[in-house]
C-alpha cells in the first residue's frame, strides 16, 4: 500500500470461482497441525514492513522453532489480488500473508485463510487489537485475517512554501488552499482526479456516507444525500480552484510533484514522509528520488480538520495478515503470526511512524515532531470502507476512481453523485 497502496482488485465473477474452489475442501495442514520442523514462507507487500522487522521475524522465529527457516517474500501490490487468488488456490501456496485491509473480506469469506480460533485471538491480542481491521478480516462471526498494521492521512507541507497559519476546520481548509492557488504554477493542494481516498473524508464529514446495509441485508449508497453533496461540491472546488494536478491523475509517488516545490498542501498517508525524506539521487536506478535537503528536511503535518474542528474522519489505509488456507505448516505459521503481532514486533513497526496493530502501542509511534502527532491524532478518527466482500468489484470496476474523474473534469456534481450511488448498489446488491 507503497500502499497508495490500496490499488483495485480483480472483479468478482472472476475470484468467485477460484475462491469458491478453495473453500469447498478441507483446510490443508490444519488437522494435525502439520511436521514440526519446516520452511515457513511469509508474504509481505511493498515496502512498509521495514528491514529491521524483517530481520527480526526470521531471527527471531529460527531461533525460537530450531530446525525451520522462515522466508520472505515480497509482492507488490499491483495486481496482487490476481496473484494471490492463483497462489492460494494452488498446491504451493504461501503460509502467511499480507493483504490490504479493503480486500481482505473477499478472501475471507471464500475460505482462503485457515480460521484464527478463539483461543489464539486472545493470545494473539484479542481486544487490544485495532477493532476496524478486526471486523475487516473476520467472516460470518469468525476470524480470519487480523490487523498487522494501519496508517492515517495527514496533511504535509514546507515552511519554505506555506507562510499561513494551520487551518482549524475544513472549510478554512478549503479557503486557505485555494488562496495559495496559482494556475498552472502553484497547487494550494495537490488532488489527482482519481484519488477517492482523499475525497472520504468530506463525504463523512458533511454528513454523507459511502453506502449503509438496511435490515434486509440490501445497501444504500450516500453520496446523492445532502451531505455528501455538500462534501463533493467542497472537493470539486478544491480539484478546480486549488489543484493543478492532472484531472485523470493517480495517487502515486506523491513525493515527486511535492519536491519540485509547487504544492502547499499534500494530503498523503504518513509514509510517505519517507519517501520525500529520500535523498535526490537515489542509490538504486529503481528508486524515486526524494528531497531530503530541501523540502524533505523542513517538513511539517497536521491532522486534516474536521467540519467543527478537531480531526477530521480519515480514511485508514494498512493491511492484515492470515495464514494461507492451504498451508502446509499451519503450527509454524501461527508462530511466526505470533511474533509478528508482539510486542517486540509491532514496536518496531511504530518505530518508523506505522500505526501499530495493538491499540495499547499506538504511544511508541515517535511524536517528537508534528508527523507523529498529527499521524496520531488522525488514527484515531480514521474509518474504513464498507465491511463487504463485494467492496473489492467496487475497487476493480474503478467506480469512484472514473466518477471522481468527472468532478475533476466540472461535471455535475449532483449527476456524478447520482451515477457513484446507482453503481455502488448495483455491485453491492448484484
């Protein structure tokens, strides 16, 4: 997710006949628990997951399992939902994997992880772990896939750039982005026209909402509701009157249009101080150049505003992590689960700025800076979207990322709103 990170997965038609293949056997390895000593293979995604809790799940897991190995291997997460529903259907599959917190309901509830029982919740944090990712990763009242990390939006800027005082709500948000706005030289705040992430948060804060399951079980899109019109017309303001970022444009190394220094503001997830703190040239021929000495080296955040104040509701990007269905070595990979949902572990994953899996850890994120605090304060107040395996044909058909497009295009915001509501319920209802 890098995880800008939630990228769109594959249509249902297609994973419900490889996923419905998976869950009608038996859950391979999970009867007797499988040879005690073996190769344990973990997937991890991207680069979040940084070297030093790499090294410590593999040192850690051999010296405590003598005579095992633990392997990781590194995916990336575009088209990972392709991938992973070949692998784990398959007779090689991996024993324990990362998956975006918006597609882990589609592999749950098509029997590709092996059931976290009762017991092994409690021991591996039980209600000390974040309760969203929780309820994403768990399927008609059992648990599958738990959290392994989270991250919040915060608003980035340079001092060197931006000489105004942080805004207190959303609409001096709004007001004061556009009044550092100059067209085709200056983006008050940089908004690619497909980047819905950022449009979450006026939608919750106006009042509207991304869609509601009834009684019934049928869903009821909100972006047509008075709030969320309220919070479109304020991102199609901001898209045309703030924004010279291209009106088909992605959320994708983010850094690059930071550090030519013609943004005020960047709404990005946390990481991404990371990757504007990269030096200018970086050492690989792969790697993406930050500023490190410039802007890089003067950077400051803060928690989006909410409509009254305070922080605003944030859309919590991260990932869970679940052992494969079909592993071969379910006892090994619930161990090497075990260290990576400790203490020791999801410490390390807050050292460099993570939210951290276990709410009880969320003080070893560094707060020595605006980042950490503004990461933190944002974390707090961050939501997901709808609990539904079906959300990921949302993603895959690029419903919100083609309708944002429009608003960025000066579409009708009502129209738009009416066409984003129609095809939500129609994938979510179909």
């Amino acid at each position: 997710m890098r995880k800008n990170r939630l990228v769109a997965v594959t249509a249902a038609a297609s994973m419900t006949m490889a996923l419905g293949a998976c869950s009608s056997g038996a859950e391979a390895g999970d009867g007797d628990g499988g040879p005690s000593t073996g190769e344990v293979r973990v997937w991890l995604v991207g680069t979040d997951t940084p070297d030093e809790a790499r090294d410590y799940l593999k040192e850690t897991f051999e010296e405590q399992n003598e005579g095992s190995t633990l392997v990781i291997e590194e995916q990336s997460w575009e088209g990972l939902v392709d991938k992973y529903t070949t692998a784990l259907a398959g007779s090689d599959a991996p024993d324990v994997v990362e998956v975006g917190n918006t597609q882990a309901s589609a592999f749950t509830s098509s029997g590709y992880f092996s059931e976290i029982t009762a017991e092994e919740f409690e021991e591996l944090g039980g209600s000390d772990l974040l309760p969203g990712f929780v309820e994403a990763g768990d399927w008609e009242g059992a648990h599958y896939a738990l959290p392994y990390y989270a991250g919040s939006r915060a608003v980035f800027y340079s001092p060197q750039l931006v000489d105004a005082e942080v805004p207190t709500t959303l609409d001096e948000y709004v007001d004061t982005a556009k009044s550092l706005y100059k067209e085709g030289e200056f983006s008050g705040v940089w908004w690619p026209g497909q980047d819905w992430y950022n449009a979450l948060p006026f939608i919750w804060e106006n009042g509207g909402y991304i869609a509601e399951q009834a009684d019934d079980g049928t869903w009821e899109a909100g972006f047509s509701t008075e709030g969320g019109i309220a919070g479109l017309t304020q991102i199609q303001d901001l898209m045309l009157n703030a924004s010279n970022a291209p009106a088909d444009g992605q959320e994708t190394d983010l850094q690059i249009p930071f550090c030519e220094g013609k943004i005020g503001y960047l709404s990005a997830p946390t990481w991404i101080q990371w990757s504007i703190n990269a030096p200018e040239e970086p050492e690989t021929d792969d790697g993406v150049p930050g500023c490190a000495s410039t802007y890089g080296g003067d950077l400051e955040a803060f928690a989006l505003p909410g409509k009254d104040g305070g922080a605003a509701q944030v859309f919590a990007g991260g990932s869970n992590i679940a052992i494969a269905q079909k592993s071969e070595q379910r006892d090994l990979a619930y161990e090497a689960l075990k260290i990576m949902l400790s203490d020791e572990y999801q410490s390390i994953m807050a050292g460099i700025g993570l939210i951290p899996a276990k709410v009880s850890l969320a003080g070893e994120v560094p707060q020595e800076n605006s980042i950490g605090v503004a990461g933190v304060e944002a974390a707090a107040n961050a939501r997901l979207t709808p609990a539904t395996p079906k959300w990921a044909d949302v993603e895959a058909q690029t419903v919100l990322q083609t309708q944002f497009t429009r608003l960025a295009n000066g579409e009708d915001v009502e129209q738009v709103a009416a066409d984003i509501d129609a095809e939500i319920e129609s994938i979510l209802n179909g």
